[in-house]
C-alpha cells in the first residue's frame, strides 16, 4: 500500500475529512437560506414601494388629472435615487418619465402584477444602477387610467444583483477559508492523535518482544488519551508484577521444593536397601507421608496466595466479626504457644465487625500467631515469652488487628523481603516451615484491600494488619 492510501486510511484523516464535509455542508446551507430569504425580503420591499407609488400617483390623477400626473412625475423623475416611472398616452407615446426604452409588450399587459423587464434609464437612477444608456433589471407593474394612459412604475433591482454578487464572493471566501481550516486541523490531528497513536504501537510492540517494562506515554493534559494511558499503564504494572511473581514463584519452586522431593526419594531408596522388614517400611512410610503432606500444605498454600493476589478465590464475603475470629484462633494455638514455652494474651480485643471472609481471615491471623511461637521466643527473659494480640478499630474506621512478640524480630532492612515466598532468614532456618506464612497473610490483605504492616516492638516484631471499613461483600468468583 502507498503512502498517500496509508494516509487515507489513517483515522485522522477521516475525521478531518468528516468534519470539513458537515462544516461545509451547514455553511453552504446557511449562505443559501440567508441568501434566499434576504432576497425575498429585497423583492418584498421593493413590491411594497412600488404600491405605494402606484396609489399616490393614482390619487395625483383623480385630483388634478393627467397633467397633474404628469407634472409629479416629471418632478420625481428628477430626484436622485428616483424610482422608475413612466406615462403613455393611449397609442404608446410618452408623456413623462425617467425610462427611454422598455418592450411594449410590458405596456400592453397591464395586469399590475409585478414583471422583471429590461430597460434603459435616461438618467442614472442610482449609485448601483450604473451609467446612462446602459441596460438594467427592473421590477415594474403597469396599470391602465382612464382615458387609455398607462402608467407605470417600478423600482431598479441592480441592489439585487449586487448583493447577490456579494454572496457569491462570500461564498466563494468561504470555501477557501474551509478548506484551510480543514487542513490545518487536519495537520494539527494528524500530528497530536496520530503522535500518541504511534506510542501506544511502540510500547506494544515493546511489550511484545517480552520487555513488560514499556509504558504509555502521559502528557499531563489530562485528555482522553492521558487518562486512557493511565489506566493502561496500571494494567501493564499489575501484569508486571503478576509476571514477575510467576517467576519468582516457579524459580522458588523449583529451588525450595527439590529438597524435600530429594530427601522423598533418598528415604525411600535407604528403605530399599535395608534389609525386608515391615517395621523399617512403615517408619519409610510414615516419614514419606509426613513430607508429602508438607508438599501438600506448601501447594495449597501457593495456590491460595495466588488466588487471593489475583482476586479470584471463589469465597464469599459476609459480615464477620475480627475479635471473635481472632479469639477463637489465639485459644486453638494456646496448647501450642504453651508446649513452646509461651503463651497468647487477648489484649482489648473488642467487637469489630468487617466484610470479609472467614476462613482466609483466619488463616491469616492462624499465620501470624503461629509465627509469632516459632520466631518470638526471647532467650535473655522468661517473662517476656508472651505473644500479645489485639483488635480494635483504625482510624478511617475499619479494623485493626496487632500481633506483637519479644522475639529477634526482623531487621527493618527485611521487612519488604519477608514478605516474598519461600523467603526464611538465617535465624529462622532452624524452625520447620517453608516461608510462605507472611505471604499469605499480604494476599489475604491485598484481597480485602487492605495492609500488612511489619514494625519493630523494640524488642521483637509488631505486626499489623489493617482492613478497611467499607468492604464491596461480594462473592469473588474463580475465572
């Protein structure tokens, strides 16, 4: 395809071309309907003088006769700017007027209806009607008086002509200056839309080659391709990070899990070459079973923050209460926190009712607990071994849960990479796990379009999870 059938097929150079056919079309409509009723206005004007001539004069003949006729017509014939006038006698002789030549057939129809003629004034009539001698328009009506004299009357339509000449130059000024305009805004669409149309095709072609970095372009004019560029944009970044997410998600897979499927199948083949015993098998087993329940739970667990970051658990939202929830939590992990030395207290925890839904919040709050037994101990002091939550209502008035120990903590420096899967510090690679808990708690609160806030207790870790107070209560569905 050339480059002028490129062109022509460009959306700009459609819409320009629309525009200047609609814009043409309505002044062209506008000149001829301006045109045609200025004109009937002129015609109607002219008609209504020529009435009022017609009686006045008429009125001079009843009174004074046809010299008195004659003589105003003479005297008027003689003024600037007269109109058109004239007197026969019965056989066609002139009598009085300002008009030297006129078709008799004019003069014989003497019907007193108005009648375009052509005529020869024996004196300028006016500035628009031109020298004398010269053929001009007239409109004229003719009536026959008594005694057999025509008179007639008339006005000279050289006005006429000349505005029409003038709306035709306007006219032809006006396509002119429409067909600039139109190819000035033509240039200025080409260049804008056509512009922002060829970034959007590089950031996608960008994007394309696998560099999901790219991103459109924003002026800051606020527009409608700004704004359709940002929300592009904060699609490309959220698919950016689902993708990246993806990765380090299969990268740690792989890493993390190829332990445990190895120490699977080493237990199994030490098994093996073992001598037969039923005892020996079953202790195989039991171990093989255990781990692959922990390959299990680690699955789950990742596909449950999956979901949950992509907002398609399937699980409904209802109307739950935060404490209640947390309470039952902290006294299912009481034997536990109590075999590890610790114990859970319930600090105010009072009735915070949020939209969520009941078993992530749970596990969520299950997470945070049982992290807080694993990696809260403090060495130096038995009384601080305790595990504090607490919920109460945030500030923008949704709900605040904290789960704070006396533990290590985490260096601020990790904070964000916590967070991440599969991630363990070396202070907590002694303890079983596979570094999925806090995780899963930022999926649950991405769910809930809320926060996760790791702060330091000075000593230990302060752990923050903050719901908003107005939730949709929706059922997310699994697409």
């Amino acid at each position: 395809m050339t480059s002028l059938g490129k062109l022509f097929r460009t959306t700009a150079f459609k819409l320009s071309a629309l525009y200047l056919a609609v814009f043409s079309a309505l002044v062209v409509f506008l000149i001829l309907y301006i045109s045609q009723n200025t004109n009937t206005i002129l015609r109607q004007q002219i008609e209504g003088a020529i009435d009022a001539e017609l009686n006045g004069l008429s009125e001079q003949y009843r009174q004074g006769g046809i010299r008195r006729l004659v003589d105003v017509i003479g005297a008027r014939s003689r003024r600037p700017g007269a109109s058109l006038y004239l007197v026969t006698d019965f056989a066609g002789n002139n009598l009085a007027g300002n008009v030297s030549e006129l078709s008799m057939q004019v003069l014989e129809a003497a019907d007193g209806q108005p009648h375009p003629v052509l005529y020869k004034p024996l004196m300028p009539v006016d500035e628009a009607a031109g020298a004398k001698g010269e053929p001009h328009q007239a409109l004229v009506r003719v009536f026959v008086l008594t005694g057999g004299f025509r008179l007639l009357v008339g006005r000279d339509i050289a006005e006429s002509k000349y505005f029409r000449d003038l709306i035709e130059e306007s006219f032809q000024l006006t396509v002119v200056i429409i067909l600039i305009l139109g190819l000035g805004s033509w240039v200025f669409v080409s260049r804008r839309v056509l512009k922002r149309i060829d970034s959007v095709t590089e950031t996608s072609r960008q994007i394309i080659t696998g560099d999901l970095s790219g991103r459109l372009e924003v002026t800051g004019t606020g527009d409608e391709f700004d704004r359709l560029a940002e929300s592009l944009n904060v699609m490309l970044a959220r698919i950016e990070r689902l993708m990246q997410g993806m990765k380090d998600v299969s990268d740690n897979i792989a890493h993390d899990l190829k332990t445990p499927l190895t120490r699977l199948r080493n237990r199994v083949e030490a098994a093996l070459r073992e001598p037969q015993s039923i005892e020996i098998y079953r202790d195989a087993l039991e171990a093989t079973i255990e781990e692959s329940d922990q390959l299990i739970r680690t699955f789950n667990a990742l596909l449950m923050i999956a979901r949950a970051e992509a907002k398609s658990t399937g699980l409904p939202m209802e109307l739950v209460d935060l404490a209640d929830i947390a309470r039952g939590m902290a006294e299912l992990y009481e034997p536990v926190a109590e075999e590890a030395g610790s114990k859970i207290n319930l600090d105010g925890a009072q009735s915070v009712m949020v939209q969520a839904n009941r078993e992530l919040i749970g596990q969520a709050i299950a997470n945070l607990i049982d992290n807080g037994v694993k990696y809260g101990r403090s060495a130096d002091n038995d009384d601080e071994q305790a595990i504090t939550v607490s919920v109460a209502p945030s500030p923008d008035g949704g709900a605040r849960l904290v789960v704070a120990d006396h533990g290590p903590g985490v260096p601020e420096s990790d904070f964000e990479n916590v967070r991440q899967r599969f991630v363990r510090l070396d202070q907590s690679r002694s303890e079983p796990g596979s570094g999925l808990g806090l995780s899963l708690v930022q999926a649950v609160a991405h769910l809930h379009d809320g926060q996760l806030i790791l702060e330091d207790n000075q000593p230990g870790l302060r752990v923050v999870l903050d719901l908003p107070g107005k939730q949709t209560g929706t059922t997310i569905d699994d697409t």
